[in-house]
C-alpha cells in the first residue's frame, strides 16, 4: 500500500480559483511533512479515471484539489471501479465554488482541512449509492429530484458561465416553468408506493447543498441515515416566499414539507430523470438508494 497522499487537483474548479492556488497550498501541506504526489486532470470524468487507476497502483489516501465535484469524482473513481476491501482516506483542499460538505464540520474551509491533514485528524463518514438502470453512482453530500434538479439542469445548459448569477437565473426560469410531479418510491418496510405531486424529493447524506443552502438541517454524515425532504407542490408565489428559508433552514417548518430519517429508497419510476448529485447532474433511471455506514475515512 503506497502510503502517500495523491492530490488530484481539478484546475477548471472555482472558475479556475483551484488552478491559481494549488500549487502554494499543496506547498504548505508538504511543508508540513506530508508525502503528497500530484496530478492534474483535464477535463470532466478524468479525475474519477484517476483515482481508479491509483486505487489499483496502491493509493488509500487521496486529496481533492477542487470543490464537491472534484471530491465526488474522486470517491466514484474508487468506489464504482474496484472490488474496494481496503479502506480509503480522503482529504479536501476546498478550492471550488460549493465545497458544501465541508460546512458540517467547519465553516473555516481551506484552514481547517489543512490544519486535519496536517495533524492526521479523521472521521468516519457515510455514503450513498445510487443504484439506477446501468449502474451505479454514489454520494457524499446528497441526491435530488424534481425543482432542485431542473434548476441545476437548467443552468448547466444556459447559464453556467455566469457563476452565483447564473443559479439565480435558473432559479427564476424554474419558477416560471413550474413543474410539480410525482415520483413512484417507499421507504424502508413499507409496502405501499407514494407518487403524489411534490416541488422536490431531497435524500441527504449532509446539511448543505450549493455551498449556502441548508436543505436538510436535521442531517448528520455519521449518523448511519439518510435525511429525506420531501417538498410538497407549492405554488409560484409561495415558493418565491420559501426559497430565502433554504438559506437558514427553516423552510422545513412550513406545512408543505417534511423530513424523516431512513435506511433505503426504492423508486418505480417511468424512466430516466434528472438528478442531481451533489452538485451535478445527471439522467439515470433510479431503482434504489441505499446508506453505507461508516465506509469512508475524511480528514475533518
């Protein structure tokens, strides 16, 4: 087992933020004493490429040098391609633009992940994975359906070059093309199917999403659980109402949502929707979701 660290820095991250201040950062880590090999990915989809193909030449530590979605790939480059029996340890430079997960521990960002590297503090946290038609996806910060995820659509096709301005915009366009529906899923023991119209279905494994947001403030990573949101079908002045309470979590108060604890999800849906996982999007035809305890080590 090769016990150095692998920083895998994804330079498109932050708008290009993660490209500037690699290299100083990862500086003060092996300052520090840490062994930390490094390299760079090229476009998206690599950096999961990465990890796969170090987990096999003998990795267990990694770095993610970007936001969520650089940590995301990195944890499905290891997860999804190999038979993993060994543990894997993951560390974060947060340098992108969410870095959401992180907040559940400290709202103090690069300096205190530099600060858990440096002093080998580590925590047991849980994942999600996501089982659909063709695979498999997993989660660290949380899985959604419906508004949340035709938002993040949205703005990855129109507005993504406009950064925090650009969410905004797909907010708003959302709101206009309101679209309230159903999806066919239970819960745990239960036996009968729930498809009644709903704004969204949030399964969290964290608090936050897009960095601010505190979609499900109930949630704990350590817990062994999945926090289930669930947004009742809310109209258009209602919602322009609510959406300022995502930012303090108290939107969970109003009398159209709701929040339970549970272990898996099973989905009978018509085909492939879009979902969004922590932070990005894909199309996939969802059979279940289900928690895996305690399976990844983070420095935190």
């Amino acid at each position: 087992m090769n016990e150095k660290f692998l920083a895998i820095v994804n330079p498109a991250a932050g708008g290009g933020r993660s490209a500037k201040l690699a290299g100083e950062e990862l500086a003060r880590l092996k300052g520090k004493g840490l062994r930390v090999d490094v390299i760079a990915s090229t476009g998206p989809g690599h950096v999961a490429e990465l990890a796969g193909e170090a987990y096999s030449q003998g990795y267990r530590r990694f770095l993610a040098v970007g936001g969520d979605g650089t940590a995301h790939e990195v944890i499905n480059g290891v997860f999804s391609h190999q038979e993993n029996t060994q543990r894997i340890a993951l560390g974060f430079l947060p340098l992108g633009r969410g870095n959401s997960f992180l907040r559940d521990f400290s709202e103090h960002g690069t300096e205190a992940s530099l600060d858990a590297l440096e002093n080998g503090r580590k925590r047991r946290v849980d994942l999600l994975r996501l089982t659909h038609a063709t695979g498999t996806i997993y989660s660290f910060n949380l899985l959604s359906l419906g508004f949340t995820a035709d938002v993040g659509a949205v703005t990855n096709r129109l507005f993504k070059r406009f950064g925090d301005l650009g969410y905004l915009l797909g907010v708003f366009t959302k709101v206009v093309q309101l679209n309230r529906r159903g999806f066919k899923m239970r819960v745990d023991d239960e036996l009968d199917w729930d498809d009644r119209p709903c704004l969204f279905l949030a399964f969290n494994n964290s608090k936050y999403t897009g960095g601010a947001m505190l979609i499900a403030p109930q949630a704990n990573p350590t817990d062994g659980y999945i926090e289930y949101v669930r947004w009742g079908p809310i109209g258009r002045l209602g919602l322009l109402r609510m959406l300022p309470r995502l930012y303090d979590g108290t939107h969970i108060e109003h009398p159209l949502a709701s929040r339970r604890a549970v272990k898996r999800v099973e989905f009978a849906l018509e085909g492939p929707v879009d979902v969004m996982v922590d932070g990005e999007i894909v199309t996939v035809d969802c059979k279940a979701l289900e928690v895996l305890p305690g399976v990844l080590d983070v420095y935190v």
